[in-house]
C-alpha cells in the first residue's frame, strides 16, 4: 500500500501548528508525468535502438511503487531549545 | 533431481538402505525448503516492525539540535533490492561518480546472498560518535 498520509508539525516560541497533508494529492499531481512518461516510454520501445534499453529501464519504474510503500513508518524530528519540526510518512 | 535425492535413491537401489529408511530421508528432503521457505517469511515479518535510528543528541550546554530519524529496514532492503535493477550502463556511471567522489564501492558486489547478510548485520549494528558537540547513536530497533 502506498502511503497516504504525510504528518507535519511545527512549532517555535510564537506558532503551534500541525497538519495532515493527503498523499494522494501528490499523486494527482504526478498522473499528467504518468501519462507522458508512458506516451515517451511507448515511443522508446519502438525503437527498434532504443528498445533495449528502455526495457532495462521500465522494471526500476515499476519498482518504485514499492520503494513507496516501504517508506512508510519513515519519522525525521529536529528539535532545538525553541523551535521544533516533525515530518511523519504514515 | 538434486544430487541429494540422487544419493538416496541410489544407496535403494544398492540394498544400502531400506524403502521405508530412504522414504524418510527423501521427505526430510521435501521439507527442507519449506522451512528455508518459513524462516525468510519469519524474517520478512519480524522486519516489518524494526527501524533503523539516526540520532543526533547536543550535549549538555551546547545549543545545537537534537535531531532524530527513523527509517524503517523495509525501506533499506528495498533499496537494495532497486540496485539489482539499475540497468548496467547506469550502473557503471554510478560507479564512475562514486568513485570520484572517493567512495570505492562496487554495486555490483551486492547480490541476493548478500542481502540477508547485510540486514542481519544492520539490525546488529549500533553506531556511537562521541564528539564535543554532540553524540550521534546508529542502532536498529
């Protein structure tokens, strides 16, 4: 599954916020590179020069959907006496 | 046929064994990679839930940040798993980079035997840098 929701919270000595930010509106954004990277990539393997190697190339694209997944579970905090960041991939 | 189940059925045919002795043998045979099977799913399970940590203390009266990350190892493995993938000509241009950079480490020296090996050592691991400023910890949990 890939993950789905991304935690950021921030504080220093004036502001206390923290949000939930929807993954899925990253991957919308990402559709439109989807579909003109799979028109090119569709091109590449016709060519007959450079089929080969686009070949090569489509099995790491098609891994890194579960690169993705792994991810999740991933936490960086950086903290100082005042102010204080935290960044969760859930 | 492996060289094994070759053996038994050989030493059968010699008289050297009895059927019901190498019927035993040849099952314990058939269960082997099942368990081999079993203990990498048991592995695979009890990676979901460990972590590798990176951590970042100041040390006491010094101002700088504390800073923690925490990765899981399914997120290491699948790294590596990616490396297999990079086709060679980039590969070879990763390497190239890399060694400039002076990193001599060969991608191509990680191959499936390895990787168990490297997450056995990475969940042993524990890394302690003890500095003026600050102590970083390395440790998987």
């Amino acid at each position: 599954m890939l993950p789905m929701l991304l935690r950021v919270k921030v504080r220093d000595e004036s502001h206390n916020f923290g949000f939930y930010f929807p993954m899925v509106l990253i991957y919308l954004l990402f559709i439109p590179v989807i579909i003109i990277g799979t028109i090119v990539f569709t091109i590449l393997l016709l060519i007959p020069d450079t089929a080969r190697q686009a070949r090569s190339y489509l099995q790491l694209v098609f891994a890194l959907p579960t690169l993705l997944s792994a991810s999740i579970g991933t936490e960086i905090a950086i903290q100082s006496d005042t102010q204080e960041m935290l960044i969760r991939i859930t | 046929m492996s060289e094994e189940r070759m053996r038994i059925l050989q030493m059968l045919a010699e008289g050297k064994l009895g059927v019901e002795d190498a019927e035993k043998l040849l099952q314990a045979l058939d269960g082997k990679p099942r368990e081999i099977e079993t203990a990498k799913e048991n592995r695979t399970l009890d990676m979901k839930g460990k972590y590798l940590f990176v951590q970042v203390d100041p040390k006491e009266g010094k101002s700088s940040e504390r800073v923690s990350v925490k990765v899981p190892l399914a997120l290491v493995k699948a790294g590596l798993n990616i490396t297999k993938l990079i086709p060679t000509d980039a590969q070879e241009k990763i390497q190239s980079s890399m060694h400039d950079s002076g990193i001599p480490f060969n991608l191509s020296d990680i191959d499936p035997q390895n990787y168990e090996e490297i997450m056995e050592a990475l969940e042993q691991m524990s890394i302690d840098v003890d500095t003026d400023e600050s102590t970083v910890k390395v440790f998987c949990r």
